[in-house]
C-alpha cells in the first residue's frame, strides 16, 4: 500500500457525516502506553528503540481490527511524506520531527493509528466523524485490551499507566473534538468559547497546526487531566457536559447573524465564493479561510433553512445540474460539506505535491490549489 | 494618583519578581524602594495616563501600605503553575536530598526532567515520588491517584485491590456530591468486593 493510494480521498472520520457534524467535525481518542521493563525513549538508546518498535509492530500488525493494516517507518519516509501523514492527522508533528527509529501503523480506512516510539512507546488513536467520544473510546479499549493480551504495559497500582511526561499519567487518554466554530468568530465571541475551554480545564488548539485555527474556524478540543478520573468519566463530561454547551455557542452565534448581521454573513459569503470561484492562486492560509466560510453557508441553508441573498446562490450553485452526461450524482463534483471537506484537506501543501507527484514551489502549489478549487465550485469538467 | 476615577484611564502592570522565578525582568541590577529607601524593590509598577509613563519600584512592603499590591501569598505553588517554563531550581524545589539522586535503573536525575519535562522510565515515579507528587498534583487538578482501567494482565489480588480503591474513591465524589443513592450503591458494591 501506497501513500498515492490515500492522498486522492479524504478520510472516513472527515467526510463530513455523523452526530452533530455541522459543528461537531471528528472525535478523537488516544492512548499512551509504555512497554513494562524498558526504560522511557528519552534514556533509551538506538537498539532499544529498534528492539522496542520491532516488539511493538509485531504485535499491532497481527491485530484483527476488520481492515487492512500497514506499517510505515517514519524515520525512513521522505519529508513530504512525513508532512503528507501530519496533514492527515495520522501522526503527530513532533512524531515527524523525533530522532531515531520510529514508526506509525494504520488501519487502511484511516480510524486506526499507532504511533511507536513518538514521546511514549505507544500512543494509539481512534477516530470517528461527528460528535462520536464514547464509539471511539469503546473500540479503543478494545484494541488496548487485544494488545495487553500480547504484551504488558508499565502500570502501578497508585498512578495507572505510567507515561513520560507526568501530564499524560493515569487513564493515559486524550480526548478531543474538531468543532467548526465561523459564527462564534464573526460574531466577536470566539473568546467566549477559549474562556468556557479554560473554565472546563481543556486545551484548545488549531486543527493543520499552530496559527491555522484563525484562518479554518476549526479548533480542537481536548481534556488535559488525565489522573484521578476514569476514562468513562471523561468522556461523558465531553459529551454530556462540554461538546453541548459549545454546540449551543455556535448555534446561537448562527442564529444571530440570521436575525440581526445578514450583511455581515451574506458580505462574508459572497467573497468567498467569487474568490474561490476566479481565483488563480490562492495561499493554503486564504483557501482555509474562505472554505469555512463555504461550509458555514451550506450548513445554514441545509440544516436551518435560512435563505438570505447570498445563501440562496451558494445553494443555486450546490444545486446547478453538474453535467449534460446525467452524471449529476458524481460525488467529486457540485458543493456539499464533503466537497468543501475534500477541498480542505486536498489543497493542504504535501497533499497537492503527493497528488501532483513531485515537489512543487509555492507559487505552483498556489496556481495548482486555485484550479483544483475552480474545477469543483464551477463545475468545470 | 490610585483613585476609582484615575484608574479608569489607565494601564498598570505589576511585574513581581520573585527569588525563585527563573525569568530576568529588563532590570539586573538591585534596585531599592522608592519610598522607603530601604529594603529591595520587587514590584515594578508601570502607569501609562493619558499617554504619559510613569514607572515605580516598590518594595512588597510599601506597596501592600499604598495599596497597590494586595499582602501577596503569590506563592511557590503560584509559581509552579509555570511548572514547565519557569523552573525553581531542585534545590528550591525539592529541597537538599533530592537534589543530587540518581535512578539507579535509568539514572535519571532531577535537573534532567527541568529540561525534557519527561522522566527516564516508569521507576521514575517511585524513586522520586516526593518530588514528583506536587507537580502531578498540580497537573491533574489536585489528583494524585488513579481511577479507571485496569490491565487485563493484573494478578487477580491486585486487580482487586485497586478496583477497591476505585469503588472508594468515587464514593468520596457521591458523598461530596450528596448524591446518596449513588453512595450507597457504591457502599454496598464496596463490601461485597470486600466479604
């Protein structure tokens, strides 16, 4: 299996569907393990590294997870596709950035990862589309318990699972949202939403990285206590408690741009369709930007029924026959919050170079970026 | 000059250094109280009014009798909220003993975790239990104990005993709560591991 055979397509948990998803994009679960009788990577040396990864990979390759699984050595890839597997949230940034050997296992539809030897031995991860914590967390627990049928992990009895840095300790887990928030941002009430975080004691963070949640209006949310609190607690607090009250935020923020900022929300719409739509090069910052803005728009006329000036010809163009040839149900073509999803993640930098197939400057990438979107706001065939 | 109406236009920041803060303010050298003459200054104040500056240093002293700083317990505890960034030195922090141990499985010592913010392996936890345990404390809302999963590998006794401290801790969180049916479901589940 080929990385070219994944960079055409979004991932399952990113297509837009699912519980809540018009605010709620993706739940995340991931835990950390460390393997019993060797010491934390920091102190360890190459060949206990290899030693390790090698234990660790036999043993996630011979899981029954009802999928393909492969194995990529992170150290041996290429910088592009290392960047390509960041973009895809299939491994952390600090995974790609790490030294010595490490490597990463995925499940082929992409809600199955294991990082090995990133800051713990192990971190696993589970992702699901919408708003769907305690799914992820029942498979994850599962997949844990067929791995500590086959290998043990670093436990004691006073702080559970011990990690390398005392802030993952205990439960070991992390959950987190990916919430589309565009209206809480335009109507100046994005602060509300990091205060609510910082009351709940949650760290918020952008979704392609530092900076970026400024220009996507997606942010991810996750729990930052990970002692004392069972992991069946944690995520119904996530889900009865904090993903409710920040869902109620945004969609009063949504409501007040309906009833009494129109122009705002139609001025905002309809630049960023005739942006997308004539653009020739357009930065990976700016099309996150104006995307967003996109997806706001379906999301207002699909779920709530508005129909302001500019709503009605974003949905005229979602709605345009797409071609003469009757292949109007071709999913590639025409708007919808999995176009506008696929648009996000495939006009991402090593996205466009793996897909093109070779490395590409910034100004072709641009060039390349703006015509990949034309193609589909246009329907240009 | 700290009347409700003067304090309408302007902008104050009280910089408070502290001997344990790791981090220099722009001033280096020791600088004594402007009122008292006296004792060191600590807190420097910088007043912007109507866009004129105006900057003071103060000793704690004088500052809690202008005012200006409430009698500040801004503590060690205060301080380590900046756990990461800012690190009291171990000696500060640990006191003596712990300053100069060893791990004698990874060899891990103290001053190596004030610049990774990861430990050398999972013995780590034990042997520098003391140190470790306000800073877990303070990462983890005041927890210092798990609660949750189990390992499936556990001697069955073990498993036991910790499904025990579990039931007991979440006991504690229904008393605290007044959630009574919930505690006594909890109490009866409790002696029923225990019998």
């Amino acid at each position: 299996m080929k990385l070219t055979d994944i960079s055409n397509d979004i991932n399952e948990w990113f297509n837009g569907s699912g519980p809540l998803s018009d605010i709620v994009v993706s739940s995340r679960i991931r835990l950390a393990r460390n393997l019993a009788g060797h010491k934390f990577l920091s102190r360890c040396s190459t060949t206990e590294k290899s030693e390790i990864l090698t234990k660790l990979k036999e043993v996630l390759m011979s899981l029954d997870l009802g999928d393909k699984i492969f194995y990529i050595s992170v150290d041996k890839a290429s910088d592009l596709n290392r960047d390509f597997l960041v973009e895809r949230h299939l491994i952390s940034r600090h995974h790609a950035a790490g030294r010595g050997p490490r490597g990463v296992v995925i499940a082929r539809r992409e809600f199955f990862t294991a990082m090995i030897n990133e800051e713990d031995h192990l971190r696993i991860q589970v992702l699901k589309a919408g708003c769907q914590l305690s799914k992820c967390y029942e498979q994850i627990n599962h997949i844990d318990d067929m791995i500590e049928q086959k290998i043990g992990f670093a436990y004691s009895p006073r702080f559970g699972y011990l990690t390398a840095c005392p802030t993952n300790l205990g439960t070991a887990i992390r959950c987190s949202v990916m919430l589309h928030l565009p209206a809480l941002k335009m109507t100046g009430q994005i602060e509300k939403f990091f205060h609510a975080a910082r009351d709940m004691g949650l760290a918020v963070r952008g979704l392609f990285g530092e900076g970026t949640e400024a220009a996507s209006d997606l942010y991810q949310l996750s729990n930052q206590i990970s002692l004392g609190v069972s992991e069946e607690a944690i995520v119904s607090e996530f889900e009865n408690t904090i993903i409710p009250e920040i869902v109620e935020y945004e969609n009063a923020a949504r409501k007040e741009l309906l009833s009494k900022q129109v122009d705002t929300l139609d001025d905002k719409i309809s630049r960023a369709m005739a942006l997308l739509q004539s653009a020739h090069l357009i930065s990976s910052h700016e099309a996150l930007f104006l995307l967003s803005h996109l997806r706001l728009g379906i999301n207002m006329y699909e779920r709530m029924g508005a129909t302001t000036p500019a709503l009605k010809r974003l949905r005229d163009l979602a709605e345009l026959p797409r071609d003469k040839s009757g292949k109007g149900a071709d999913e590639d073509k025409g708007l919808s919050i999995t176009t506008i999803n696929r648009l996000f993640m495939l006009t991402l930098p090593a996205h466009l170079q793996l897909n093109y197939g070779k490395p590409l400057d910034p100004t072709h990438r641009d060039a390349l970026r703006a015509q990949i979107i034309r193609s589909v706001l246009n329907k240009e065939t | 000059m700290f009347d409700a109406r003067g304090r309408a236009n302007q902008v104050s920041s009280i910089n408070k250094k502290h001997r344990f803060a790791g981090v220099q303010s722009s001033i280096e050298l020791v600088m004594l109280c402007q009122i008292c003459n006296k004792r060191t200054a600590t807190i420097h104040l910088t007043e912007i009014t109507n866009g004129l500056r105006n900057e003071m240093h103060l000793c704690e002293y004088c500052a809690v009798e202008q005012g200006i700083a409430a009698k500040s317990q801004v503590s060690i505890n205060e301080l380590l909220s900046g756990l990461l960034a800012v690190q009291p030195s171990d000696e500060e922090m640990f006191g003596p003993s712990e300053e100069k141990k060893s791990c004698p499985i990874c060899g891990f010592a103290l001053d190596q975790f004030r610049k990774e913010a990861v430990l050398g392996c999972p013995n780590d936890y034990e042997f520098f239990e003391n140190a470790l345990l306000p800073l877990i404390e303070k990462a983890h809302n005041g927890k210092t104990s798990h609660c949750g999963k189990i390992p499936s590998r556990m001697p069955q006794g073990a498993k036991e005993q910790i499904k025990l401290a579990n039931l007991q801790q979440q006991l504690d969180v229904a008393v605290r709560k007044e959630d009574y049916e919930e505690a006594a479901r909890l109490r009866d589940k409790i002696k029923q591991l225990e019998s």
